[in-house]
C-alpha cells in the first residue's frame, strides 16, 4: 500500500469538505477499497473514516418507502424485516453477493460505488483507460468472459459488480448526497451511474466531495419479486447474468413488470422498451422472446462472453416464466 | 530512518542477503520484518517528497485484554494481530478477502481482518481463535472440528472455527441466506445446504467440506 493520513470524520460535511482535495477518499466498509489499495490501483493520499458517522439506521419514509443510510450494513438491510417483507428483490440480490463475513464489514453507499472487477483494471502492469486513462482497453482482445455486452464503448467493456445496486434499479431507489457546503441532493439510480465512453474512469454523477448520505426506497410497487443470479460457481462469485424482476400478473396474464440486468454493461441495464412489451401481455414464450429481443438490442459480444446474449435470453425466459405462474 | 536509506534511489532494487542459513538462523518473520517496512516507507518518502505519515494509536480489547498500539495506517487488522501482537492463530491466506483464513470477529460479528484497517476498530472488541478455548479446555466448535476431521493441513481452521462462530450467532438471530426458501420467515433451519452457503467465504484447499460441515451441524446442536 502507498502511504497515506487517516482521519477520522467527525461529521458528514467535514467529510465531504476533505474529500473535495484530490487523492482524498472516503472509507467506510473498506473491502473493496483497501483490496484495491494494496493492489495500487487505488492510491489515496489521505482517508477518511466516515464509520463513526450517525448514518446506520434503516427508517420507514412518510410516503411508505424506506430511508436506508449510507452505512447500513449488507448484511443488516438483507436481514431487515422490512426489507425481506416488502423489498424481497433487494433482500435477495444482497444476499447473493460476496460472502456473509465481507456482507458484515461492507456498506450500502460503498456497495453503490464498487469498482469493476474486470481482470485488466485489478493488474497495474496492463493497459486499463480506466484506471490509467489513455492508456488503452486490453480487454477488448483479450480474455473477456466476464465483461459488458451492452453499453460498451471503445474505451473500456467492463461491467458493474454490485448485485444489490441491480436490485435498486428495478426498485426505482434515489441516491441522497451532501456535499462540503452542506447541500444536499436527491439523483434518481436511474441518473446514477455512467456509460464509459470516453471517460470510463468517471462511473457515477457524483461530484469531487460529494458523499452519499442514504439510499431511500419508493413504496413497492405490486407483483412478485424475484433476483435470478447466475453465475460460475454456486455461491460467493460475481454475475454472469444476474435479473432483478418484479412482475405483476395473474391466471398467465402480465399486467406490468420492470426488468433489471446484472453482469452486462457498466451499469445495472435496464429497458423501459423491454417493459412496456410486458404490459398486458400473455405470459408465452413470444412476450418473452419480445422482451429479451429489446433487452438485447444493440448487444455486441467480443469473443468470450458472446455467450452472455443466448444466457440473458434464457435466464429472462426462465425467470418471467416462473413468476407469471405464481 | 537513516541517510543511507532516504538517499537510496527510489527504483533500485532492494537487496536482502538471504540464505537457508539466515532465515534459520534470524527467523523469516524476523528478517522481512526488519527489512521491508523501512524501504517501503523510504521509497514512498522519496517519491513524494515527504516525510511518511504519522503513526496512528489504536487501543482494543483482543481476547478479553485491553491492547494499545502505535501502528503505521497502513496496518491492517490481521497485520496487528500477527505481527504486532503475535496472535498468529488467524491466518493470512489470499490477503484480499476471498479465502476467510483470517476470519475474526468484531463485537462478535465474522469479518476479513486481511480487508480492515487496525485503526478502524479503536475501541472496540475483537475475538481471534486464541481466544476461544485452549488445549485443555477447548471450545465445542475446536473439539467438533477435532472429531469429524474437520481438516487435512489446518491452515483454514482458525477462519473456519471463527466463522462458523458467527455464522451460528446470524442463524440464531434469523439472519436468512441466499438459500433461505422463504424470507418472510423469522428464523431457517440449519440444513446442510443452509451451513454450506453461510460458510462459503471460507475456502478449504483439502476440501474438507464434508466433515466441516458435519462439524458445525453437530456442534450447533450443542450450542443452542
């Protein structure tokens, strides 16, 4: 690891204050952080610890919804009560990530802002226009099983790790932030998170100094809940595919349902052309084909992960089949 | 630090004269402990220009006994225990969280204490594998480990053993899993499916998995 000052916020802003200054970052989980620290690929002059900060409770909104702060724990908002009556999706995809000991230490802002874990950007020694921009993209011709098929640029072809950010794309959940003057500001998940194109080292809309403070959820929208991952191993791996599905339907009949894709762009994909296919649609095998025909629009594999179109049409298949029957 | 350290060239090679007759003699751990710190840190200060950061205190309760340090920041939480403090039951495996050999628990909650900083956890507890029970006196957990064969080389046993602590503790609190059928539901069943996707951050190279888990299934009987 690089040498760097630790300090210790004493409140959010004051946070977010030191984390304008450049080579300033954020800790709070720290698995990912400090695994990439000592790999160099991240090399923060000085950190500072935002774990004391009062940003750990889970409240229910006016609306019906709920406010999760910014260093929830994975494992305590999979556990919520709340969670896991009314928000099963998100439930479920957190519990499909990392493993139990890394759900314990890892938050729910720093689980938004996961780095990529294609193999190119973890080793320093490789061409990466995300970790070194203007360097080059060596996954492009090189081996990527695991990388995107949607949203990809010349630039860089890496995915988005999170499951539960998936999971809050379909969920329809806001980001809340605050910078160092104190202002705070509400972005749409959808807003969120960035295609690469030609900056693929900037992967949010978040500014210099802007620190999430909460992530809230709007009340549930009706039908089933489903997170179908995919993956190469049976537990503790990232998505190949992975869908957050919520769809309302009865007797074979959809009325509506959304659709969020893990493990195929830069950020969770998400179709509105795809869902609107849904709407009062029969549940066969041609609605599905439709759907994922619009899902997969534009898609364009690069060697080894062509397989990844023929998995997301089937994992759509098998997953919208199984919720319109129950 | 010394002048002939800071001046070194920040990209020459560093030497370290070692043979099999050194590292018997001094001790490997000895050795690189005394060797690389310092040249990491006058590397660093030399390409920055600056002095290294200052060392940080740090004050926990390890095991029941308070413990204070003055540590680098850079130390994590397994690096102190190891080094610093010679609790070398947790084992540092991948050093990148995806191996569980160096699983401890904090307020008695499992984590990676490879992926931690030790200043983070100022004030508060930490329980290693020393800490549960001695050869004489062993915890249910170390004694079921011992009657299932619960291992082949050991080196994952610690992490096993701590883990396996906590996961029963989640269990008991109705913590679900990704195998959990239904959520909705207060508390899941210790099934053998339940035990191996709670236990999958720690990986066993002899994959001993079997008799693990028949080890953590008995010993949760025990401890309930």
């Amino acid at each position: 690891m690089k040498a760097f000052t630790y300090q210790r916020a004493k409140s959010t802003a004051q946070a977010a204050a030191a984390a304008v200054k450049p080579g300033t970052k954020i800790i709070a989980g720290g698995t990912n952080l400090l695994d990439l620290m000592k790999l160099q690929v991240e090399t923060p002059s000085d950190l500072v610890d935002i774990n004391r900060l009062p940003l750990d409770k889970i409240e229910e909104t006016p609306d019906g919804g709920l406010r999760i702060g910014t260093l929830v724990r994975n494992s305590d908002l999979a556990a919520d009560p709340r969670v896991r009556q009314r928000y099963g999706v998100l439930s479920r995809a957190l519990l499909a990530g990392a493993s139990a000991q890394l759900r314990n230490k890892a938050t729910t802002g720093g689980n938004l802002l996961q780095r990529t874990r294609c193999y190119y950007f973890y080793d320093i020694t490789k061409p990466c226009n995300k970790r070194n921009p203007g360097s080059g993209c060596a996954a492009i011709a090189g081996f990527n099983r695991i990388h995107a098929i949607l949203g990809t640029s010349e630039q860089c072809i890496a995915t988005h790790p999170s499951d539960m950010a998936v999971a809050m794309q379909a969920l329809d959940a806001k980001v809340e932030t605050v910078n160092g003057e104190d202002e705070t500001k509400v972005i749409p998940i959808a807003e969120f998170y960035r295609l690469p194109g030609n900056t693929p080292e900037i992967e949010t809309s978040l500014k210099p100094g802007e620190i999430i403070t909460a992530v809230t959820l709007p009340p549930p929208p009706p039908g089933v809940q489903v997170y179908r991952k995919v993956r190469d191993r049976a537990s503790y791996a990232f998505a190949l595919v992975s869908v957050a599905a919520i769809v309302d339907s009865t007797r074979g009949q959809i009325r509506s349902a959304r659709l969020a894709f893990g493990g195929l762009a830069h950020r969770p994909w998400r179709v509105a052309q795809a869902e609107q296919r849904l709407v009062n649609a029969a549940a066969d095998t041609t609605t599905f084909n439709a759907a994922a025909d619009s899902v997969l629009e534009g898609a364009r594999g690069f060697g080894g992960n062509d397989f990844k179109m023929p998995l997301t049409r089937r994992t759509l298949h098998s997953v919208l089949a199984e919720m319109a029957r129950t | 630090m010394d002048d002939h350290e800071s001046n070194r060239e920040p990209d020459a090679p560093i030497r370290l004269e070692v043979n099999r007759r050194t590292v018997i003699e001094t001790g490997t751990t000895a050795l690189l402990l005394a060797a690389l710190p310092r040249t990491a840190v006058a590397a660093d200060s030399v390409k920055n220009n600056k002095l290294p950061p200052p060392p940080v205190s740090v004050e926990f309760q390890i095991n029941g006994r308070s413990h204070s340090l003055t540590v680098d920041p850079r130390t994590t939480l397994l690096d102190a225990l190891r080094e610093h403090l010679a609790l070398t039951g947790s084992k540092k495996g991948c050093d990148h969280g995806q191996c569980g050999a160096c699983t401890v628990l904090i307020e008695g909650r499992r984590i990676n204490s490879c992926l931690t900083l030790a200043v983070m956890h100022d004030g508060q507890s930490v329980t290693t594998i020393e800490g549960l029970g001695q050869s004489e006196n062993l915890h249910p957990l170390q004694t079921s480990f011992v009657v299932h064969d619960g291992f082949q080389c050991g080196y994952c046993t610690s992490g096993q053993i701590c883990s396996a602590i906590g996961m029963l503790a989640e269990s008991r609190s109705g913590m679900p899993s990704y195998v959990t059928e239904d959520l909705t539901k207060p508390a899941a069943e210790l099934t053998d499916a339940e035990i191996r996707e709670r236990m999958s951050g720690n990986i066993c190279r002899c994959a001993a998995y079997p008799n693990i888990v028949a080890a953590i299934k008995q010993a949760a009987g025990m401890l309930t």
